[in-house]
C-alpha cells in the first residue's frame, strides 16, 4: 500500500500553524456576528419607535374625516330648513 501524500511529510509545526489561523478567523468571525447582532438590536429599537410615532400620527388623524361629515350633514340640514323656509 502506497502513502496516498507520496513524498509530502506534514509536522505538527504545520498543522499547529493552521489551527491557529483558522481560530483567529474563527474569532473574526464571532466579532463580525457580535456586530452585526448589535446592528440588529438598535434596528429593532428604531423600529419600536416608528410604530408608536405612526401609531400616534393615526391616533391624531382620526378626527378629520368625521369633522369632514359633521360639516357636511350640518350643511345640509341648514340647506333642507333654508329650502323649506323659502329661502332658497
């Protein structure tokens, strides 16, 4: 049976070498995340905020189309009693 690396020989130098690269892309890595989760977690604040300020804003808003539709049956009620006066 043939050694299947053939005249390559690998020292544990090699591999301790590697294995400490790969652990600080590893942390780079885990860094990257923890920025990320923080980016996440001001968006998801941000996001709170704009609710409630919509949800304000749509509070506020409710009022006009029934001031709307009290004006105009208000207005029609002094165009009935203006026509039945003989005003018109």
């Amino acid at each position: 049976m043939s050694d299947p690396l053939g005249p390559v020989t690998i020292g544990a130098r090699e591999i301790y070498d590697l294995l400490l690269a790969t652990d600080r892309k590893v942390d780079n890595i885990r860094a990257e995340v923890a920025q990320v989760a923080s980016g996440h977690g001001e968006l998801v604040a941000d996001h709170a905020d704009h609710e409630a300020r919509i949800r304000a804003l749509e509070r506020g808003r409710w009022p006009l189309p029934s001031v709307a539709a009290l004006i105009a049956l208000a207005s029609l009620v002094l165009a009935v009693l203006s026509f039945t006066r003989g005003g018109g």
